[in-house]
C-alpha cells in the first residue's frame, strides 16, 4: 500500500520533490490519532471507530480514536488547528465545528477555514427526530398536537449550534411551539438522558439510534432530510409531516488535517482514506448505520465543506439565531 500511496504522491507532484516532501516521505512511521470533538456515541464517533482499524492497515500503523469534547465541537477542533502540521493528528470534523461555529460563535480559538485542511469527506447522515419509548406520541402527527397545544416539550443536542439543535429551533419556530433547548456535551449524553426519560425529544444523527429503535428501546418518528433515509424508508420525513418544506438538515463527518500539512501527506490520507471507504466491508457497515458514504477528492471536499458553511451562514440570518 506505501508503495501505491508513494506513486500517488508522485504523480501529484509531477517528480518534484521540494523540502516538505523529503520529510513526508517515511509517513506514516508511527500511530496517527484522529480526533473526535464530542464525547463517545455519537455519529463521529461511530463513523471512526467502524473506520478507524481498516485505514490502519490501509497506512500500516494503527490509528487511535481520541474523544476530546466540549463547545459544540470547538475544543476538538481547536486541539487539532494547534497540532504539529505532520499527519499524525486529524480531526474527525462534523457539521458544527466545521460550517457552523465561525458564522456563530466569537473567539472561537481556530477559523476552520484557515486553520484546518479538508482531506477526505466520510458520509453525509440524516437526523432522526427520536423520542423515549415511553413517550405517549407514537407518531410526529401526535407529538406535532403536543406541541400546537403550548405544551413545553425540552429537546436535546449535542451542543449548542449543532444540526441537531438548528432542527428543534426551526421545528420550534415553524409549530410556534414552547420548546426548550437542552444543549449536552456531545451526542453521547444526550443520548442517555433520552434513554432515561430526562427530555422530551432529540435529533442525534442516525447511526446514534438506529439500533436503539431496533431493539424498541427509543422511537424515531420522522427523519431531517429533505428525501427518506434509504436504511429506513419506512420512516417519514419531518418535512412530508408537518408541511415544513425547508426543513432539511443532515449531519456529516470528514477527515481534516492542521494547516501546513504537506501536501504529499494530505494526498495520501486521501488515498487512504477513501480507499478504506470503498472496501465492501467497511462501506456496508456505513450504510447500515444510515450513512451516504461518499468518496471525494481533497478539492470536491473543500467546495462541499465550503458550500456547508455559506448555507448555514445564511440559516442563521433568516433565523436569528444567536448564542445564549
């Protein structure tokens, strides 16, 4: 694999070999870290670990899943932005952290934009509006009387600003309901809060659920995306329900690297990368859990990630969204 990895890089650099490439030539010769920015279970972090031992040994060295959690994904990322620029630290970027914080927060610590490389995009994943088991609403038609009837319903996120927290807001503005936001350190202990009856609903992304649903131990009324979730079709979508027709919001996870990194290095992170998603094993399981796994060159990821970022720049606009 180095030596496809090497005539990769090569035809990259068109046989130039400047500074930078004389010190990325042995990479990687030791573990590479890929950074969560969100506590353990939630989509990120379900997405590197299925990932995580197959880009290994597409890299042949071990790869360690690291959960740094905190400010709807900033202290991960900003841990990452500081990292030396050498390969062997990555963040695992999602929505929040990469398109929405910088249109949201101020001193953030990192600009995304400049701070940070896109490499590789993993998958693009719906949200799934979830409820306890014993919620009495069986349907998003009852919970949407629940909520028209000025009843306070608390729902979840994994942080403030995240996609999840977006899609209670608008669901909340459209259904002028009395819905309260309850904003977690990551999709992990929202998610247990929600198993433990502490709040009402809750949008994680799918790959967070779907097994909780299948073994009956949580809900899923309805889907965030514009068009059915292909592992569940069964599902409606929040759209096609309440008559929402913007409602469309999905959550997504890729690789990125500190600025500075060699471009030699990010060429063969990329070829890794996407070559670890490709292998029928590994894209089955991605699937499974919900995901549209979605191989793409370093510079189709970069327009994707900048596409993302102007869309909720503009949401924040029309919504008046602001931090609290």
């Amino acid at each position: 694999m180095k030596r496809v990895l090497a005539w990769c890089l090569a035809a990259v650099l068109g046989g130039a070999v400047p500074a930078a490439a004389l010190a990325a030539d042995s990479f990687p010769s030791r573990p590479i870290h890929m950074i969560v920015a969100y506590s353990p279970g939630g989509t990120g972090d379900v997405i590197a670990r299925i990932v995580s031992e197959k880009l290994g040994e597409m890299l042949h060295q071990s790869v360690v899943v690291e959960n740094r959690a905190g400010a709807s994904g900033a202290i991960g990322a900003r841990y990452v932005a500081g990292a030396a620029p050498d390969g062997y630290t990555l963040l695992v970027g999602q929505t929040a952290e990469i398109a929405i914080n910088q249109n949201l927060f101020p001193n953030l610590g990192y600009d995304p934009d400049k701070d940070l490389i896109p490499i590789a995009l993993a998958g693009v994943v719906p949200l799934a509006l979830t409820v306890p088991k014993s919620a009495p609403y069986a349907t998003l038609a009852e919970l949407v009387k629940v909520i028209k009837s000025g009843k306070q319903i608390t729902f979840a996120s994994a942080g403030i600003g995240t996609p999840g927290d977006f899609a209670g807001e608008l669901l909340k503005l459209r259904l002028k309901g009395n819905m309260v936001h309850v904003p977690y350190k990551g999709a992990g202990p929202a998610l247990n809060d929600l198993l433990g009856d502490h709040v009402d609903m809750y949008f994680p992304g799918f790959p967070a659920v779907l097994q909780h649903m299948k073994g009956g131990t949580l809900k899923i009324l309805a889907t965030s995306t514009a068009q059915r979730a292909k592992v569940a079709p069964q599902i409606p979508t929040v759209a096609e329900v309440t008559g929402i027709k913007d409602f469309d919001f999905s959550l997504w996870a890729g690789l990125f690297a500190p600025k500075g990194t060699p471009p030699q290095i990010v060429a063969a992170l990329n070829t890794a990368f996407n070559a670890t998603l490709n292998d029928p094993q590994i894209n089955a399981r991605l699937t499974a859990t919900g995901a549209q796994v979605t191989p793409m060159s370093t510079a189709q990821f970069t327009a994707f990630v900048h596409a993302e970022s102007a869309k909720y720049k503009t949401l924040i606009r029309e919504t008046g969204m602001k931090v609290k």
